[in-house]
C-alpha cells in the first residue's frame, strides 16, 4: 500500500466535499430569478410612512437606535447585532427637513448627512453617560433649531434614562418613539411584499436542506446551521433564536438548538425567525419526523391537532377582524394543550416579529385593541403538545392581508408522514 501523501510538501491537500467551492445548492439566485424591486420607491414609501406616524403623534423628530428602525429608515445594515447592546449609531428623522444619521461606520444610502455621535452606551461613555446625555440632547435643541420648528415634542426609541432626563431638562417633551418606528412597519408596501417573498424562499430552501439531512445520530445544531448557511450565502443576516429542537426537547417548545443527536423515531420541530435577505423576516416553522420507522399514533395526533388549529385561525384572517373577536372565533384548544401553548395565536412581522400581536384567549383579554388591516404580514401559530407529552409539534404559516381575505407567502408542505 502506497504511504499517504504528505500535503506539507506538495502544498495541494484534498478538497473535501464540505468546502464552499463544492457548494451547488445555496445560491438561491442560480435556480430563481431575484424580485424586481424599485429600491427609490421602497425607500421613499418607509421614509414617508416614518413621516406619517410622526404627523400622527405630533412629534416634531424621532430618534431612533434600533438596528431594525435604523434599516427601515435609512437602510443602515452595519453592526446590527453590536448596535442591539452597544448603540453607537442613532438617526434624527423630522417630520420636515434633513434626516441625519450620527455615529456610522460606513456609508449610509438614505440620510441626508452624517455627523459624530455622542456615547449612548457604557462601552463608549463609562460612568460619564449623563454627560455624553447631556451633549445629546443639546445636539437635539440644535437640530429643531436648525429645522425650524418650535414643535418641542421628540421621540425618543430604547434609551438610558438619563438622555430622557437631559431633553426634559432642555424643555422637551418625550414620548416614546417606539411606537412611531413599529406604527410605521406595520402596513407593507409590494416592493417589501417582494423583499419578504425572496427571503422566505430562502428560509424554504434551508428547511428543504435540513429536512434533507434528517438523519439518525446528526445534532440538532448541525441541521441548524444548514439554515443559518443558506441564509448567510444569500446575504441575509440573522436569526432571532436557534429554534431547532428534536425528541423530549420538542416538550415545552422554545428549547433553543444542543449538541443532542437526534434518534430514529423523533420529532424534530423548527422555528426559521430569520432576518433573511434585504432585511426582511421568513418565520417559518415546521415539524418532521426521523427515520426509520413509521410516525406514533400519538405524534400523528398531535401534528393533525396543529395543522387543524393553523387551518382553523386561517379561515378568520381578513381585513377588518377586530383582535378580540379573532379571540373569541379561534381554535377551540383542548384543556390538556392550553399550560404549554405557544405564546400567541398571532402576530405581525415585516423585519422581525412586529405589531400586532393576539393571545389565546383563555390566557386573558388581548392587551391593546385592534382590527386586521389589509397590507399587513402575519403569522399564524400553533404548538401542540400536552404536559404529560413526550414530544410536541411547533407549526406556523406566514400571510399576507389582502383587500379579499389573505395569500399564503409561506409554502412549504406539511410533512406526508405525520398526516397519512
């Protein structure tokens, strides 16, 4: 037998089938047209939406530190995980004049001007906050100044109490600009109805490749990283959690993905929350089966109760349907199943999970009032299983609101096993 071949000499080792430049299959665009999108349009429709929800809380700015409003307003992209727990970079949007952008790294395609920014986090300012604070909300006096307005009404998104503190000490009033930010999303323009299509049939075709992989003695973080690659090689961005659970950890749902291998015989459930391409989020979730061997009695029973829930609450999706009549008309779920159901039954998502939100009603009355509007995107969800359970079933469908009732955005099939 020959000896191995000593690679530190010929300088050319094996390339294993795992490197990128064996990978056919995760460019999306090698196999689908990528949507036409007037990138002009969808800008100005997020800008004046941001605009409209200023008008409406006759606030006369809005600063804004979220790495999600940050991309809706200007689509800044850089840092967003950093900017969630260190924010470095904040916007002024006005409801006239320019809109400026503070603290970058990097260009920024939708604002007017870019100027420094004052430290909003401990990593910059250290115990010296209320001075970087201070300095802020001077800056804030001088943009109204500048923009000529004597409307003396700001909002103000996710900050220290102390910058809070600051504007009122300038004569400020604050108001939460959350809800401008999340106001704004909720109403999706088609150019963004095209942005979300493209990112949940990239989220599909990483489920497609984890089901794909199902198999015996592979982890459950091993087949989420194959969603997580697909994402990335389309250039999207995150995911909000690694939901991927397999056999007892499917019971209670919200077990993030472990080093657990998965065994023949087991439910494997998954919950994509991707931030995808062009920023916009696929929430997608799905349950399979592992071979070999056929589906329990009971995990059949269990996936039919959740295809029957997402198929009922579909039904009453159209716009006008106040949020506490879709309480009252959901799927009657069995006591057994009501201690470990999802969290809601739905809610909206644009660039992440957004506004509105509706829970099981027997967990209460809705917390805000409200009505479906068409141009909304939602999700509708179910989560099976019972205390006593050994597995559960986690599915979930994404819709848009249409003027007739709704569209199915999310594809996927249900699993043939788990039904038949």
């Amino acid at each position: 037998m020959a000896p191995p071949e000593d690679h530190t000499t010929t300088g050319h080792p094996p390339t294993p089938d795992f490197l990128v430049q064996h990978d056919d299959w995760s460019d999306l665009r090698e196999r689908q047209e990528l949507p036409e999108i007037d990138w002009d349009r969808l800008s100005a429709y997020r800008m004046g939406r941001l605009k409209q929800m200023l008008a409406k809380h006759d606030a006369a700015m809005c600063l804004l530190v979220n790495p999600i409003s940050l991309r809706y307003a200007v689509d800044y992209r850089t840092y967003a995980l950093f900017q969630s727990h260190i924010p470095t970079t904040y916007l002024f949007v006005p409801q006239e004049g320019p809109v400026v952008i503070h603290g970058t790294y990097g260009k920024t395609p939708g604002a007017d001007a870019v100027r420094p920014g004052r430290p909003l986090a401990f990593f910059d300012g250290g115990p010296n906050l209320d001075e970087g604070a201070r300095l802020l909300a001077n800056d804030v006096r001088e943009y109204l100044r500048e923009i000529g307005t004597d409307n003396r009404r700001v909002a103000v998104e996710y900050v220290n109490p102390s910058l809070t503190q600051a504007l009122m000490q300038q004569g400020l009033e604050v108001i939460d600009g959350v809800a401008i930010a999340e106001e704004a999303r909720v109403i999706k323009s088609p150019d963004e109805i095209a942005c979300m299509r493209w990112a949940i049939a990239v989220a599909q075709m990483g489920i497609d490749k984890v089901k794909q992989a199902l198999r015996p003695g592979v982890t459950e973080v091993q087949l989420w990283a194959l969603l997580n690659y697909a994402n990335l090689a389309n250039d999207g961005d995150w995911h909000d959690g690694r939901m991927l659970a397999s056999g007892p950890r499917t019971n209670p749902w919200c077990q993030e993905a472990s080093l657990r291998r998965i065994e023949a015989g087991d439910l494997v459930g998954m919950d994509t929350d991707m931030i995808g391409p062009f920023g916009y989020f696929a929430d997608i979730s799905r349950t399979f089966f592992c071979g070999p061997g056929r589906p329990s009695r009971r995990q059949k029973q269990l996936y039919r109760n959740a295809v029957a829930e997402i198929e009922h609450n579909l039904k009453l999706v159209r716009p006008g349907m106040d949020f506490a009549e879709f309480q009252r008309q959901a799927y009657p779920t069995a006591e057994a199943f009501h201690a470990n159901a999802y969290t809601c039954l739905l809610h909206g998502v644009g660039m992440c999970d957004e506004y509105p939100r509706i829970n099981p009603g027997f967990r209460g009355p809705n917390f805000f009032p409200g009505t479906l509007e068409a141009g909304m995107v939602v999700c509708i969800e179910s989560y099976m299983g019972a205390e006593d359970d050994k597995e559960g079933v986690k599915l979930e469908q994404q819709v848009l609101i249409t003027p007739q009732g709704y569209e199915l955005l999310s594809t996927y099939p249900f699993e043939e096993r788990l039904l038949d």
